[in-house]
C-alpha cells in the first residue's frame, strides 16, 4: 500500500474484452481473512469523485452494494453467538426481524430448543477448522418455526479479533422435499420386500444384482443362491439362447414387455414367467443396472392353451350345426359332417350309422375315408352283441386306444391303430353312432372325448331336425292341395254369391270387421262403413282425387300389402299384420289385418279385413308388466327368505347353546318347574333351528344354488350309524328298527345330503308309527344302481296325501281316533328330500296302502355318480 496516494483511492483505466477502455474508481483496504493477511479491493464504475468514494467506503459501502442486496441471511455474531451485523433488509422480509430486534443480542434464543446443542457444536467446530455448514429451525418473528442451512466462515476484524461471518437461507421447501422422499423411500421399500411379484435387478452383464423375497418365494431359492449368478443360468436351453439374443437390445432400447421364458425351479421343474423391465442410465448414458418384474403366467398360458381347445371345439361344433341348418339333404349333411370331422381331427377315416330297431341290426349309410374293403366288413353290426352293445343298447361311448385288442383281424389288414364309436342320440333314443378310425394312436384326451360326445348329440339332432322338416314338408304340400281345394270351392261360391248381390251387400255393410277392397296397383275399389268408424276419416272426400292406399294408411301397411301382392308364393295364402295407426284426432290406435287374394271373373281383387285390438294389446302389457312385476317379487322373496334364515340362526345358536347350558350344567339349582321350561326352550329352539335349515336348503333349492360335494362313502357303515342314533328315540316309543344290509357298499354320493335325507325319513317313521310298531331298512344293488328301502307299521298315507306328500309344504294333518303320533313339521323335508336325491339324478318313491297300512319309501340312486 502506498501511504503517498489518498485514502488508498485511485483511477484506474482498463481495457475492455471486446475492445475499448473505461475509467474506474478503485478503493484498497487490508483485511485478515481466514488468518491470512489479505486485500480488499472495491470498484465502481459509476463514482469517479475520490472524496466521494472515500466517504463511502468509511460508512461500509461494501455491505450496502454486496451483502443488502442478497437473497440470503446474512449475519456476523461472536465467540459469545451476539448478532454484530445483519443484512436487515433481507432479515425483515424473511424474519420480519429489523437491527434493533437482533444486534447485541444472542442468536441461540431464536434456535429451536432441540437444535442449540448443534448449534454451538457447528460454531465451535468453525472456530476451530475455520469454515463449517449446517441445518437447523430458527423462529421467525410471528413465532413460527423455519429451516434453514447455513454456511459459515471464521475471518479476523481490523482489530484481529474472530469473527464469525454466516451465509444462511431458507429450505422449508427443500425440507418438506426430503420428508416426502424420505416416506417414499419407506414406502417404496416396503411395497419391495412385501410385493406380490417378482423382482430383480442385472448388470451389465447379465448378472443378478438384487432380487426381492417373491423372487425367492417364486422359484425356491435362498438369496445367496442367485445374487451374482448370470439370469441365463435359471433358464431352460430355449430360453437361455433367447436371453442372449434379447439382452443386448434390452439394454440399448431400454424398456421390455411382456418377455416370456421358461425358469428353473431349485427342484428341478420349470415354470413360465411373463417380464417387464426398465433400464437405469446414468448422466452420461451408460448403462447401470435393469430393473425387471416377474410374473408367474403358468397357469394363464394353460387357460390359453385350453381356451383354444375350446374354441377350436367350439368351431368344429358351429361347422356341424350351421351346415345342419343350411343342409336339405340327409346324405349331404353327413358327408359334410365327415369332412369336417376328419379335418381338424386326428382320425383318417370314418362312418355313421342308424340303427333298424326291428331287425336289431345297425347299417352305415355313410362313410369317408375307408378302405372299400374295411367297410365291406363293418358296414352291418349286430347291436346286441359285444362290443357293439355298449354303443346301442347301453349308449356309453368306445375309446380304444389300441384296436389290435378290439379286432386283432381287422387291426392288423387295415392297419387301424385307435377306433372310436359314440352312441347318436334322438330326442328320446339311441338311433345309430359315429365311427372314426386312426391309423396313429390316439390316446383320446378328455376334452377330445367331450367334443366327441357333443358331436354324437348334435348329429342326432341334426338327423332328426331334417326328418322332421321332410314330414313338414311333405304335411306342407298336403295342406297347400288342401288349400288350393278349399280356394277353389271358394271360387265357384264365389261365382254363385254374384247372384245373391243384395245378401252379400248386407253382409259386407253390415260386418263388425272394416272392410277395403283394393286392386294389384293399391287403389281402393271399396269400403263398408265400418271402416270409416274405425279410422275416422271420410274415405269419399279424401280418396276424390287420388284412390291409393298410401294417402291412408302408414308405410309398413302399404310396403306389406306391396310384398304380398308381388309374392307369388303366398297366392293362395291369407296372411296378416298388425300396426299402429294414427287418426284424424292423432289418437294411436293398434289394427289388425288379415289380407286374402280373392278372383272374380278372373281378375284378381285383395280384400282386407280390420280389426281395432287397441283393447287387446293395453291388456298385453298390462299383464306382461304384471308378470315382471311377479318375478321381480319372487326374487325380491328369495332375498328375503335367505336373508332373514341367516339374520335368525346366529341368535338362536345362542338360545339353544344357553338353555343346553342351563340344563346340563345349572340343574342342580334349579327347580323342576324351571328346569321343565328350559327345556322346552331348548327343544323348541332345537326345531326352529332345524325349520330355518330347511328354509335356507329350500332357498338354495328354489335359485338353484345348492350343490353336492361327492365323496366316496361307505353307505352300509353310513346307515349303521345313523339307525344307532335313532334307536334311542325310536326305544322312546317302543319301535323296534331292523335292518336287512349287506357287509360293505362303497358309493359315490353327497355323504351329508344322504344321511340327512335318511334321517329325515327315518324320523318320520318314528313319529308317525303307533307304538310296538317295527321298522325296517334295507340296502339293494345292481351293476349300476343302489337303493334304500324303508318301510315302517306306521299309518300310512291316502291316496290325496300320496300326490301331496313331495311338495311344497306338503304336510299332512293328521287327527282322530287312534292317531298317537307327532305333527310338528314344516312340509319342506320330503320335499327337500326329493330335490336332493334328483340332483344325485336319483329318484324317491311313496307306496301305501292306505290309512293304517303302513307306508315304504324307496330311493334309487346311482352307485358313481359324475360331477356336472
């Protein structure tokens, strides 16, 4: 420093980067700054006066030009944390602080209790190593609390004292940012480990970097077991080689979907998995890692696999029927049922044949694709013999997989390796049966076997729907000669009526019916007056110009009467339409009318009869609303029952569980009196219990939601039981139960359904048995059937309350002389009973004598019963 030049102030000229020069004005100061002896130095290219600027730089023109002016709080304190300068303008406008608030004053009071110990740490630590930054809440003026970062340095005074100079601002924002990122992050981790799919992330390599515990879960692995391994080593071969062709353009692309391979399980089994993936790039670029989820499409590439299945059958079977509906011709329609057989299945060749009942001999009347020779053989079957009798006579299908055993013979001439014969079915009969025929083996998969089945139904329908329509035919040109006789007859009445004019006048003037006469080009000839009153209009002053039916009436009339008049085919017939018709008041109004070609003379005249139906119609709709309006309450009913059964059974579980209660363990202090009334509690709660099971039954029966879980049971184990719990009660009234069973029968059934259905008709027999009566239960079967067989002493059943007793509460009332029995019921058990055995596709039959005869009930069911 020169202690020649004033005030360390001088002029300066510099050079500009582009070219020409400025003056400025330039102040020195020395300073310490981090410890160091340094220099400050102040220009201005605005001043150029040397006493002006050394005024300004004595009242520290350096804060007003730099620090007031900042965005940033600003502030120097000492080694006692006292405010010894602030940029006060920015203080007041984030702070609201102004000088006199803050200088001398320590800034620990405006830091939040729990940050002032990080606070003298952070000054301290400045102190020390000179700089230091840190995060904390001070309080504003209005008391509320902001976050704020500040940096800090330690300089030395001009008089060589520390001080510390702070840079702060304010981060609420920033903060706010870091919290919401800091929940997401907890989140996100969360959402990692709990995922329900697989995760994992590669390197660049193709290695595995991170996988999450469904990925673990998903293949069986521990997680040291795959971080590292290359992804290709959990792959099939297949999809091995289809990792190393994909990776490559999965990192360049940076995005995949939908990426199907084939993984290894630990075990050794394979799974298919669907992949989505995103690549992670970073500033640069380059690739950083994958980030990948996995999802187990096994079973949805197998509800594929059978989806086309389905559709394919579905295809086959739509062929089938729509060249049913096209076909006229029997012998067509079979051939072509071949060829479409025979393309989209397995099978080389085949035939169908019917069956002639009286001759019990089944002849093909059709074939496709068999050797001349082979079908010279099999063209005639006997149907009563084997194998041929399991297709015709007990209508059960053949799949044989190796025909050398079927026909060894023909097997081996023919080199036919797997047959196939499905019964065809009419409405009621086996009326013949498909034949196919394979050279390869044919292993006959379920569903092939299905749509096998269903073709066999639908030919029989097809067979029978083109019977059926060559007999309308043929009933069709009956009735047309018919007609064609009767229209004739007409003709010549028609003829003699010319010469009863006056009759026929009084007739048509007359007639209940409006009447209109019109010729081939739709003008009106005629009318009666009925017409005018049923249409409303005066037909003379408006058809005086122009006499055609269009000026009258709608055009879906006209266009009608248009067709029947241009259809040759209906020459002969009568035909009819009805219509909306507005009148002259624009009243809508429904017309019927019947429309016949009449010839007089030859000549060819339409008469057209009308009909106001308005009534008729109104009270179509009325009923056809009522009977919505009746279903609608129906279902609204079953609602209801269901829903109140259910609301009801919780609360009596607990009158029946309280009172058992009662009796079991509460008697002794109890009185006799007491104990009686709890028991009738108990009991009556036990019977209402039981009418609101059967309620629920009969809901589930009446919306055809009640299903069967079949099992297979011993039934004889299953009925010993049952008659050993009701032996006590039947010992109650001296009724001796005797069985007649055999030692074991193993059945296919709803093992709970039936025992109810037992119960239900062995109570029964209890109850409605006098006394010293007896019981008997027996157990019959054959190939294919079981029945049940109870019999009882008991009083039997009329023949009204034989047609009553299977209904709806179908209770019988039973009074009078000698009639010792219970009467309690709801009328539902035989009737749920029924319902049950037929969705066994069983049946239940009543046989009684009469009154005080007895009565044997006897259920028929089938030994394997097949889900639906």
């Amino acid at each position: 420093l020169n202690p020649e030049i004033k005030n360390n102030v001088i002029l300066l000229q510099i050079r500009l980067p582009r070219g020409g020069k400025k003056w400025i004005t330039a102040c020195f100061k020395e300073i310490m700054f981090e410890e160091n002896p340094s220099l400050l130095i102040i220009c201005s290219e605005e001043l150029h006066n040397i006493e002006q600027l050394t005024e300004l730089t004595k009242s520290d023109f350096k804060y007003r030009l730099i620090v007031e002016n900042a965005n940033d709080l600003i502030f120097i304190s000492n080694d006692k944390f006292e405010f010894e300068y602030i940029n006060e303008p920015v203080f007041e406008r984030l702070l609201g602080y102004t000088k006199e608030d803050l200088i001398g004053n320590t800034n620990l009071t405006l830091v939040h209790p729990n940050d002032v110990i990080k606070l003298k740490r952070a000054i301290k630590t400045s102190f020390q190593r000179g700089r230091t930054t840190e995060e904390l809440r001070i309080r504003d003026k209005s008391g509320r609390y902001r976050w704020i970062e500040g940096r800090g340095r330690v300089f030395r005074d001009l008089d060589g004292v520390k001080k510390k100079l702070i840079n702060a601002r304010i981060i609420d924002k920033h903060k706010k940012f870091e919290q919401k990122l800091r929940r997401s992050e907890e989140k996100f981790r969360v959402l990692y480990e709990n995922a329900p799919l697989g995760y994992q992330s590669l390197d660049n390599s193709g290695k595995i970097i991170d996988v999450n515990p469904a990925w673990l879960l998903l293949l069986d692995y521990k997680r040291e077991d795959a971080i590292g391994k290359w992804f290709g080593d959990f792959l099939n071969p297949e999809s091995r080689e289809k990792f190393k062709k994909q990776f490559p353009k999965f990192k360049g692309e940076g995005i995949a979907t939908n990426v199907e391979y084939t993984m290894l399980r630990s075990d050794g089994t394979t799974m298919n998995v669907s992949i989505d993936g995103r690549v992670s790039y970073d500033n640069e670029g380059n690739f950083m890692k994958s980030h990948c989820i996995l999802r187990d499409v096994t079973e949805e590439k197998r509800i594929k696999r059978e989806l086309l299945e389905t559709t394919r059958q579905t295809r086959i079977l739509n062929q089938i029927i729509l060249e049913g509906n096209r076909s006229k011709n029997l012998y067509t329609l079979l051939d072509t049922i071949l060829k479409i057989i025979l393309d989209n299945t397995s099978f080389d060749g085949g035939a169908i044949g019917l069956v002639n009942f009286s001759e019990e001999v089944a002849y093909i009347i059709h074939h496709r694709g068999l050797p001349e020779g082979f079908y010279n053989v099999v063209e005639r079957a006997k149907i009563t013999q084997s194998p041929y009798n399991r297709v015709f006579i007990d209508g059960k299908p053949i799949f044989s997989t190796d025909y050398t055993k079927l026909n060894p013979i023909l097997s081996k001439k023919w080199g036919f390796a797997s047959i196939a014969s499905i019964p065809i079915h009419s409405k009621y009969d086996i009326i013949g049966a498909l034949n196919l025929a394979s050279k390869k083996i044919n292993l006959f998969l379920k569903r092939e076997k299905e749509l096998l089945i269903s073709i066999g139904r639908e030919i029989g329908t097809l067979i029978q729907k083109i019977k059926a329509e060559e007999e309308l035919r043929n009933s069709q040109e009956k009735l047309e000669e018919l007609n064609f006789n009767l229209e004739k007859k007409v003709r010549e009445r028609t003829t003699k009526l010319r010469f009863s004019e006056k009759r026929y006048r009084i007739l048509f003037e007359k007639s209940p019916f409006a009447i209109i006469i019109i010729n081939n080009d739709l003008n009106i000839i005629n009318y009666n007056p009925k017409s005018q009153e049923i249409f409303q209009i005066q037909f003379e002053k408006i058809l005086s110009k122009d006499r055609n039916i269009s000026k009258i009436f709608p055009k879906e009339f006209v266009d009608f009467l248009r067709t029947y008049i241009e259809n040759p085919d209906i020459e002969r017939k009568t035909t009819s339409l009805e219509f909306k018709y507005a009148n002259i008041r624009d009243k809508k109004v429904w017309i019927k009318s019947q429309v016949t070609k009449l010839y007089i003379n030859n000549r060819c005249i339409i008469q057209v009869l009308f009909e106001d139906i308005t009534d008729k119609k109104e009270a179509e709709e009325i009923i056809r609303q009522e009977i919505i309006k009746l279903r609608n309450l129906d279902k609204i009913k079953n609602q209801f029952v269901d829903r109140a059964s259910h609301e009801l059974i919780t609360p009596l579980n607990s009158i029946i569980s309280a009172s058992n209660l009662l009796v079991q363990d509460y008697s002794n202090q109890l009185n006799k009196e007491t104990i009686e009334l709890v028991d009738i509690i108990r009991k009556g709660g036990k019977r209402l219990h039981k009418l609101i099971e059967n309620i629920l039954t009969f809901s589930k029966i009446e919306t055809k939601k009640l299903k069967l879980s079949l099992t297979e049971v011993d039934i004889v184990s299953t009925i010993k039981k049952l008659v050993l719990n009701l032996d006590v009660k039947a010992k109650e009234r001296n009724i001796l139960i005797r069985t007649d069973l055999p030692q074991k029968l193993k059945v296919k059934i709803d093992k709970f359904k039936i025992s109810e259905i037992i119960i239900n008709i062995l109570t029964n027999a209890i109850k409605n048995t006098p006394q010293g009566g007896e019981i008997l239960l027996k157990v019959n079967s054959d190939k294919e059937n079981f029945e049940i067989i109870i019999s009882d002493t008991g009083v039997g059943f009329t023949e009204k309350e034989k047609e009553k007793i299977f209904k709806k509460f179908g209770k019988i009332e039973r009074y009078g002389k000698g009639m010792n029995i219970d009467t309690e019921g709801s009328g539902l058990g035989l009737y749920i009973s029924k319902a049950l055995i037929e969705l066994h596709k069983g049946n239940i039959f009543l046989e009684s004598e009469g009154r005080a005869k007895g009565s044997t009930f006897k259920i028929v069911l089938p030994k394997d019963l097949k889900p639906d």
